[in-house]
C-alpha cells in the first residue's frame, strides 16, 4: 500500500470516529479505503459509460 497525507475537514473526521466507536470498521484508515473505493466503483462505471 502507497501511503499518502491529505487534510480532511474536522466533520468528517468526526464522522469516521464516530462509524470507528460504533464498530463498523476496525480503524479510520479503513473507513477511508472503503470510502474511496467505493466512489471510484460509481465515478469510473459513469466514465466507462460516458466514453461508449
């Protein structure tokens, strides 16, 4: 794995502490992979349909 640093506004970290405390995922870094996985899945089918 490629580890990079980003600023994420206070809200959603919050939010992903909050899905954390709930045990929904293990950790927030994993909230984090899901999330972006999760909007790559949508924004890339919307492109491979755009570009047929």
């Amino acid at each position: 794995m490629k580890l990079i640093t980003v600023h994420i506004p206070e809200k959603y970290v919050q939010g992903m502490e909050e899905l954390v405390t709930a045990n929904y995922y293990p950790n927030r870094s994993e909230v984090i992979r899901v999330a972006i996985r999760d909007l790559l899945k949508t924004e890339l089918k919307v492109l491979i349909r755009e570009e047929e």
